[in-house]
C-alpha cells in the first residue's frame, strides 16, 4: 500500500469500520480466490465484474440493481462498500 493511499484511509477513519474502499475489495477478492485453486478464470471474471459495477457507481450511474451496499464519504466522495455485502456478492458471483 502506499503513502498516499495509507494517509487517504487515515484520514477517512476506516482503520476500525466495517466500510472498504474500491482497493480493500480488489485485494478481498483476490485473496478470497487465490484460495479456490481450481476456479483461477472465475477470479479473473469477478473482479471484472466489479471494476464495471464499481466504475458505475463512481460515474453515477445507479439505474440497474446490485446487492453491493455502499456509500460515499462526506470528505473525499470516494464510494466505501460494506464487508457484508461484498461477501454477498461474492458468494452469489462464485456459486
């Protein structure tokens, strides 16, 4: 992680929160299917999937359903997703 980024957090406050940036949920999505050897090309497609939902959001385009909960931050406007519904929606895209 870098300088800038750790200073970023920091200064959101989400050192103890339940809320993950864009960066926190690429990084839980590798990780989660680093763990499932057989299924190396599903981990590739889901975090495809979530770089373009997560590109729609940051654009404002909210009109279709996702079960990813978020939210901006007051200060920075970045977009913050909840733990649980990350893993939600990581559970529906892998099943």
């Amino acid at each position: 992680m870098g300088v800038r980024l750790a200073m970023k957090k920091e200064l959101m406050g989400l050192e103890d929160s339940d809320m993950l940036t864009a960066d926190d949920v690429r990084t839980h999505l590798a990780n989660s299917v680093k763990k499932q050897k057989e299924k190396d090309e599903r981990g590739f497609s889901v975090i495809s999937k979530f770089n373009d939902t997560h590109s729609r959001l940051v654009s404002g385009d909210t009109m279709r359903k996702t079960k990813l909960e978020f939210e901006r931050h007051r200060l920075f406007n970045e977009v913050l997703y909840t733990r649980q519904s990350v893993d939600a929606w990581l559970d529906s895209q892998t099943n």
